[in-house]
C-alpha cells in the first residue's frame, strides 16, 4: 500500500508539473525576428559634361569675346549642375592654338567650342584624333564626322545699321575699321553700304584694314585716319570699342559691334549690331546631352534670334526706327532679303542680277566690295 501511494503522488507531482509547464508554453509570447531594412542602392551621380571655350580675344572686349562668354554663362543657367564650362582667353589663331585645344580635350571636355575663324585647321587636327569629343567651330567652312561649323548672320546687324549711317550721315562718307580680310568681313562691309545707300544713295565707304580682330590701339589710329578723311559715322568689324570711343572723343558717330556697346560713348553711339549666342549654344549642350549631335552646320540671324540691333538712339528719326522694324520683321519672316539684285561690284560689274536673290553659296565666298566701297580688298590682286 505504501508503494502504491508513493507511486501515486509521484504521477500526480508530474501530472502537475508536466501541466504548469504546458500553462506556462501556452501564455509565453512568441518573439518575432527584428525586421531588416531593404538594403538601399544609391545610384552614383552622373559627372557633368564638361564643356570648353577658345577665345580669340578677352571676355571683357566689350564685344565678340563678350557676346561669346554670355553664350557660355546662358548654357550654365539652363543646364546647372549636368555641365561645367571652362574657357581660355586670348589663344592666338596660330600654332598655339592647336596646343590649347588639346589641352581642353586632355582635361576632360566633351565639347569645345573655338570661337574664330583661325581655329579651323588646329582643331581639325585635334578633333581627327579624339572621335569621342564634339568640336565647333565658328565662322569657318571646314567640318568632319565630329567637327561642326556655326555662324551668326552679321551681316542683317550689319545692314540695319547701314540704314540709320546713311539717314545721320551730313557728308555722306562713311568708315568703317576692318579686321581680317575674309568673306564673313568684306560681306558686313558690303551689307553696312547697301543699307546706307538704301537711306541716301549718294555715300560712299572709306575701309582702313587693321589685320586683326582685337587691337585696341590699331583701332583707334584706324578710326581717327577715316574721321580725318571725312568721315562722319564709323562702323567696324573689330572686337573693342575702340572705334566708338574714338567717334565719342571727336564728336562724330558710331555703332556697337557684337555686344551693346552703348556705355563707351553714350553721345557717339547711334546703335549696337549684337549677337545672341545663348540659344545655339543651349541646342548645342542639349543635343549632346540627349546623344543627338550630328555635325550638320547652322547660320542664325534675326530669324532665330541670333542678330539684332539694340539701344538705338533716340536722335535717330522715329521713320528710320519703324524702317528698322520693319526689316526685323521682314527678316523673320523671310519676306525681305538683304542680298536682292540689281547689286553691282565697284567696277560696276553686276554682282546680282535684278529682282535674284543670293543664296548662301554666294554670301559665303564674297571677296569683292560693292559700288560704292573704296579702294581694293588686301587680298585682291
């Protein structure tokens, strides 16, 4: 009996426990495992397109070089931090050239602009060695499967200035500082003349050539010789405002060149032949940041908000503002042309035939004056 009882307590002391336990398993709360945060990929951020500028001249010329740096400063605007834009001043259109350029190919720049005519051969050069860069090159007629050309139309500037010369002219000679001998100059010469004799038939067009496009110095003497050769309203196709400092200081006129130059001689100053290179640039940047460059050229003008003629003075005969307006106007919309025969050489051979139109073959390889022009182009024989 003794036995039994003991064995009976020790089942129930086990039934008791065994069920305190299953008590004690039933209430305990299970603990889920800590979530793990998904792991997180930062996506590297994209370098920017590194984008370089040859300049012919300094930024501060008050006028190409200027015009250029604000195309520069536009595209820096628009694009922000997807673009870093680097420029060298002052490279001359020599061997030195070829050197600078590569030099901005070796920093890392994926496009590079060169900004005058003399950059050509160098960065045909360079651009045949680095298929991965995009080269453009101003007012030149050379490209290749990564070279590409732009120009502005200077000549519209050119002309619509012309029209107020030939109305403020008192003795109908006009003068005009002249650069390099190329056709983009002897082109804006002419076009300077047409219009003058669109407002007064009888001027005529003294020229003095300086060889350069930026010589502050050369320009001034180049001004002061055609003042004293009569004439009373100055144009140029140099990059200072040399020549409208010389008009302010003498008491004649003159025009800005560019940029608008109306600060250097607020008195001289009849108009500034600007130039916008902001948009082209913009496109330029977009189409290589999108991958669609191609190297087919551009020439803008008024039409595309490349060329205008600003800050024209208020001495200038609200009849001869509409005028301006009014070939604006027409230059937009393709209705009026510049270049429309009968137009004679100053041998008196016809150039355009009356009522044709020239088309950009013929603007392009100009390399004789208009009736009207004195004297020979340098490079004539």
């Amino acid at each position: 009996m003794f036995l039994t009882h003991k064995l009976s307590n020790l089942f129930s002391t086990w039934l008791v426990g065994t069920g305190l336990l299953v008590l004690a398993g039933c209430g305990q709360k299970k603990e889920e495992p800590a979530p793990v945060a998904p792991a997180v990929t930062v996506a590297p951020k994209a370098e920017p397109l590194k984008i370089a500028f040859a300049y012919i001249g300094p930024v501060g010329d008050g006028g190409w070089t200027f015009a250029h740096d604000n195309g520069r400063k536009a595209i820096e605007k628009e694009f922000g931090d997807k673009i870093k834009t680097t420029y060298v001043e002052n490279v001359p259109e020599s061997a030195d050239a070829e050197r600078v350029i590569r030099d901005l190919v070796a920093q890392g720049n994926k496009i590079v602009f060169g900004t005058t005519f003399g950059y050509m051969e160098p960065m045909l050069k360079v651009a045949a060695d680095h298929k991965d860069v995009k080269f453009e090159h101003a007012t030149g007629f050379k490209s290749s499967e990564n070279m590409r050309t732009y120009d502005s139309r200077t000549y519209e500037g050119a002309y619509m200035a012309g029209v107020i010369a030939g109305k403020m002219s008192k003795t109908a000679t006009l003068g005009v500082v002249g650069s390099v001998p190329i056709p983009e100059v002897i082109r804006n010469i002419n076009s300077f003349t047409l219009g003058a004799q669109s407002s007064n038939p009888n001027i005529k067009t003294k020229v003095v050539w300086v060889n350069k496009w930026f010589d502050p110095p050369a320009e001034t003497q180049a001004a002061q010789s055609l003042i004293n050769a009569g004439a009373d309203v100055l144009f140029q196709n140099t990059d200072s405002s040399a020549v409208l400092q010389t008009a302010e200081k003498a008491g004649k006129y003159a025009f800005g060149w560019d940029s608008d130059m109306s600060n250097y001689g607020p008195k001289a100053h009849l108009a500034s032949a600007v130039i916008n290179w902001g948009p082209y640039y913009i496109k330029t940047t977009k189409q290589v940041l999108e991958g669609s460059w191609t190297n087919s050229s551009s020439w803008w003008g008024v039409k595309e908000g490349a060329i205008d003629l600003v800050s024209i003075n208020p001495i200038v005969p609200d009849e001869t503002k509409k005028r301006i307006e009014t070939i604006k106007a027409g230059l937009k919309d393709g209705s009026f042309s510049i270049w429309k025969g009968p137009i004679k050489d100053q041998e008196g051979k016809e150039l355009l035939a009356k009522d044709s139109v020239a088309d950009d073959k013929f603007l392009s390889t100009l390399n004789t004056y208009v009736q009207g022009v004195e004297g020979k182009v340098p490079s004539s024989k």
